[in-house]
C-alpha cells in the first residue's frame, strides 16, 4: 500500500502534462481558438477582396464599352475634345482621380501557446512535490509510531 502513494506523484505528474498539453499546448484548445480566429479574419478579407475585384471590374468593363464613360474620365485628366474651350480658375485645385482601392496585406500570426518542454517541466516539479510531500508524511508517521 505504501508504494501506492509514490505511485500518485508519477500519476498527478502524467495528469498535469496531459492537461496543459490539452488546454495550452502547441495543439491545444486555445492555440485552436487563435488559428480559429485567425481564419476568421482571413475570410472576411477574402471577401473584402472580392468586392473590391468586382468594383474594379465594372470600373474596367465602363472604361472598355461606355463611351460616355470615357469622356468623363478624359475630362478628369485635363484631356478634352478640338471644339473645347478650358478656362482656368487661380485657386481651385484640380481634381485627380482616386487610386484604386487594391486591399490590405494582412499578416498572420503564431498562435501563443506553452512549450512542450516547459510543460514538461512544470509536470514534472508537480510529480516531484506531491512525491516529497508524501514521503515526508510517511517520516513524520514513522517518527510517531
């Protein structure tokens, strides 16, 4: 029986490991959650690139068959028809067209989590103090007996 109580050092020991490996490991819960997280933001951005994609392809799609369209980009680049007359007014700034809007680089990043070694240190501190605690309960009861 008295081998039975050391034994509980090495279980408490493998039981720390198994969870904190579980909860805060490289594959734990929490680096799930982040990586989870993570593809979240990666898919909203996708989708944000798709609208921008469709703006810009009606924006090529005007420029290529809408004459009308032309003529008014023509006019923002200071470009106009033989017959036009520009007067210049002092003062006014001239209007320039918007760069288009192409989206953001989005960087991921690690998710946090404990290392393996690190885990298997504290496990075994654990292990180790529940086996000197009941080695010294089982001193202090032989002094007694």
């Amino acid at each position: 029986m008295r081998i039975l109580k050391y034994l509980i050092g090495i279980w408490a020991a493998i039981a720390v490991y198994t969870l904190f490996t579980f909860f805060s490991g490289p594959k734990g819960v929490s680096a799930y959650n982040e990586l989870l997280a993570e593809r979240d933001m990666q898919w909203s951005n996708i989708e944000e690139l798709r609208n921008i994609n469709e703006d810009l392809e009606r924006a090529k799609n005007n420029l290529l068959y809408d004459y009308d369209t032309n003529l008014v980009q023509a006019r923002q680049l200071n470009y106009g028809q033989e017959d036009d007359r520009y007067i210049r007014i002092v003062g006014l700034e001239i209007v320039k067209n918007a760069a288009a809007e192409t989206g953001k680089v989005y960087i991921t990043s690690e998710p946090e989590f404990l290392a393996d070694r690190t885990i298997k240190i504290v496990s075994l501190c654990v292990g180790l103090l529940i086996f000197a605690f009941l080695f010294s309960l089982e001193l202090i009861e032989s002094k007694y007996r």
